[in-house]
C-alpha cells in the first residue's frame, strides 16, 4: 500500500472520533521523512512539487543521496504532505486563534476556515495547477478526493455542524465542490495576494449556508403533501 | 400547478409535523463538557475494528431512534382523533423515543458519526408504518410496536454484548504509572449506560403494548411478521450506508 504514513497508517474513511482515547497522530514529527518534508517545502516555491525539492532538503540536512529511498514518489509526497498539513492547521488555527474563538455564527467560521485554508496555497501560488492537474490524474484521483472530504469535513466539524440527517452530507459536499471551484480560480488569479480570489470566497461562501436549507425544505414539502393527502383521507372516512 | 407553490414558498416556512419533530430535534443542543476532573486514568488507543464498531452503532441507533420517532408520529397523527384515551400514552412512549433520538443525534455530531446515508428514506419509511398500522385500528398499532420494540431490544442487546466483552482496553494509571486493565473510559462507560436506559425503556414500550391489546391483532401476525423483517433489513442497511 502506498501511504506517506510518517509513522502512522492513514485510515482509508475516517471513523468515530474518540476523545478519552489515544489518538494516533497522522504525523511523526521526529521521523527524518517528516523533517525532509516540512523543510522541502520551503523549495517548492522554486522548483515546484518535484522530487528536486526533496533532494535539495535532504541535502541541507546532510543526509546521504540514499535517504531517498524513503521516498518513492516526489512529488506525491509532496502534494499530501501539502494537502494534510494544511487542513491540520485549521484545527491549530481553531484552538489557538483569538479571532476565531469571536466569531458567532457557523457561517462565519466556515467562510474564515475556508480562507485560511486558501491562505496556505499562497507561498505555492504558481504551482497549484501542477498540483490540481495531479490530482486529478486517475492514479492519485481516489485518494485525492478522500482528502478533500477528510477538509470538508473538519471545516464543517470545526465550524460546528450540527446536522444530523441528509444535511449533513450536502453540506460536506457543496463545500468541496465550492473549495475546488475557488483553488481553480485561485491558480489563475495574477491580482496582488489574491485579493480577488479571497472576495470570490466571499461571495461564494456567503450562500453556501443555504443548501442544507435548500434540501430540507423539499423534504417539509413533501411531508406536507403526504399529510395533507392523508387528513383528505380521513375526512372523507368520516363522511362516509 | 405544483411548480408554482413551490415557488411561493416562504423561506423556513414550516407546514408539517415534520418541522415540529424537526425543532424538537434540534433544540436540544450537544450536551457540553462540563469542566474535567482530573484524569486517573490515560487509556489505550481504540483498534480499527473497534472504531468502526462504535462507529456503526451509533449510526444504525440513531437512524433506529428516529424511525421509532416518527413511527410514533405517524400512530399519534392517526390515533389521537380516534382513540383519544390512548393519547396520554402513546404521547408518553413518543417523548421518551424523542429523548432517545435526540441522545444519538448528539453523540453522532460529537464523535464525528456520518449518519446514514439513506435518512430521508427511514423517516418516510417510519412515518408510513406508523401510519398504516394505525390506520388498520389500535390493535395493528400496538402489534406494531411490539414488533419492533423486540426487534431493537434484542439488537442493544447484542451491541451491550459486544460492548462488554471486545472492549477491554489496557490503561495506565497516572498516579502509580502502572498499566491496568478492568477499567472503562467514561466514554465508553457513557454508551453503555446508554444503550442500556434505552432497552429498558423499549421493553417497558412491549410492556405497554401488551397491556393495550397488542395480542388481539393475532390476524396480523403477517403484519408484525413483515414489521420484524423490516427492521431487521432496516438495522442491516443503516450499519453499512
Ligand atoms: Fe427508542
Ligand atoms: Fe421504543
């Protein structure tokens, strides 16, 4: 199996959240795949995310060439290191942020969440077609569009989703899609420090709150029609 | 026709007693942590099997305690116009299955349950039930209860089972900084209080079924027959979608 487990195999679908019991850590900070990555990071701005970026941090670090056997493949280390690290930040930016603990409104804290997360795209702002255009490629597609539910779904979790029924897998989904749309817009976007893409966010995120609304809505009509065939019912029982 | 009322709508409007079992179920908020003792205990981390364990049987107990919701809804539509001596009790047994919804909505928000899939579909399916069988007379209702109520004990039953005996995870105690085994993390010790208030609750429903001429529907053995299949496919299918 491919992973890129720093220490820790990655649960294909994730699954009851405990809170008294040990939770594995996705990421080994101590491990040497770990350091290697989060300091080859700092390369991709100028190479892209290319195992060229890896070599250059191994280096730095003074490892022989043959540490790179850690790595099968450059540039989807690269990509999930990218993509995990990110989305755990948020859960950094929920507890420790003074700005996020003033926010009221689920909404809100969704549409803040979302920009961070864009945030974490700038220093790679030239590469992110290279990374979409990745991932969408059939090999990484699987997993590429679990870890954009696993974002979703912390969004919607941090931000405090409280749905219970099919809501709750609307919302999830109409914040991915809307997350793709705006990362699409983002890697075209040559405004200075993306000012356009954080207002299309904005906008955008503004009306997502909606959805959930959207389908429940539908769910009361239809109940209301099954109720009031059957009260239609009833009084005609009773007249004859 | 129709294209044009629903066009007219107004946001949030509320027709039904779908948007009343629906504020009901929202109202009552994730019970919030109150602030902590200090830990005795640090325990092991939960295995996958057991995870995806947890995971399941908050989802097939949820999707359970709101079709058991709205089957009570759909008898109490019915019934409290026809047989208004039974209001108070049915009434009764609906809050209660409230309660127990409400319980599994916020545990499956807290521990980061998806709920199934298929919901809409178990609150039709529910709703139908409880009005079909009430709609046959108050014996069909209480035979239909019955039914079901077996069919859900028996399967907290055999969640407690498992709970009781794959769950015994090693712990450290932080004063003597020995690993013990034998105790129970109140979160897990929380779900099995649960489940067990729960099926208690549910077998005094039989009781109560019982005692209000459920036996009388012996016709319908077909009926309550069909009613325990259906559960049975319904708790198969909520487990997994
Ligand atoms: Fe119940
Ligand atoms: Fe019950």
């Amino acid at each position: 199996m491919r992973t890129i487990g720093l220490g820790a195999v990655p649960k294909v679908v994730r699954s009851y959240h405990s809170y008294e019991h040990d939770e594995d850590p996705f990421f080994n900070k101590e491990s040497p795949k770990y350091r290697i990555l989060e300091k080859a990071m700092e390369f991709v701005p100028e190479y892209g995310f290319q195992h060229k970026a890896i070599l250059e941090s191994s280096r730095t670090f003074g490892y022989s060439d043959a540490i790179q056997s850690l790595f099968h493949n450059g540039t989807f280390d690269l990509i999930k290191f990218h993509l995990v690290r990110e989305r755990l930040r948020l859960t950094e930016v929920v507890s420790k942020t003074e700005e996020f603990k003033q926010l009221s409104d689920e909404n809100t804290k969704v549409k803040y969440l979302v920009k961070k997360r864009l945030e974490g795209n700038v220093p790679y702002g030239k590469h992110i077609t290279q990374l979409q255009t990745y991932l969408v490629l059939p090999p990484n597609i699987g997993e590429a569009s679990e870890e954009l539910h696993k974002l979703s779904d912390d969004i919607r979790f941090l931000s405090g989703d409280s749905a219970n029924d099919f809501a709750w897998y609307s919302k999830r989904l109409s914040l991915s899609t809307t997350y793709v749309a705006l990362e699409t817009f983002m890697a075209q976007d040559k405004s200075p420090n993306y000012t356009n893409t954080f207002e299309l966010a904005d906008k955008r995120l503004s009306n997502l709150g909606d959805l959930g609304q959207v389908y429940n809505d539908v769910e009361e009509f239809l109940f209301y029609t099954v109720n009031s065939g059957l009260n239609l019912i009833k009084s005609q029982a009773t007249r004859g | 026709m129709s294209s044009t009322v629903l066009k007219t709508i107004p946001k949030g409007a509320k027709f039904s007693t779908l948007s009343q079992l629906r504020a009901a179920v929202q109202s009552t908020s994730v019970p919030d942590s109150k602030p902590e003792p200090p830990k005795q205990y640090e325990y092991g981390a939960l295995n996958d099997v057991q995870k995806a364990f947890l995971d399941r049987v908050i989802r097939v107990d949820q999707a359970g305690e709101l079709g058991a919701n709205y089957i009570y809804a759909g008898q109490y539509l019915v019934l409290s116009s026809r047989e208004p001596h039974l209001k108070p009790v049915l009434k009764h047994m609906w809050e209660q299955e409230i309660h127990h919804h409400n319980t599994f909505n916020a545990l499956q928000v807290k521990h980061r349950v998806r709920p199934s899939f298929i919901t809409p579909l178990w609150k039709l399916g529910a709703f139908s039930i409880g009005v079909g069988t009430a709609l046959i007379g108050k014996e069909a209702a209480m035979a239909c209860t019955v039914a079901v109520e077996t069919v859900i004990g028996g399967h907290y039953n055999d969640q407690l089972r498992v709970l009781a005996g794959k769950f015994d995870i090693p712990a450290k105690d932080l004063l003597t900084g020995e690993t013990v085994t034998g105790v129970t993390s109140d979160e897990l010790h929380g779900l099995k209080e649960t489940i067990r208030t729960f099926r208690d609750d549910e077998l005094e429903h039989l009781d109560t079924a019982v005692e209000h001429d459920a036996e009388k529907a012996v016709p319908y053995w077909l009926l309550t027959e069909a009613i325990k299949l259906t559960c049975r496919a319904a708790i198969w299918t909520a487990e997994r979608v």
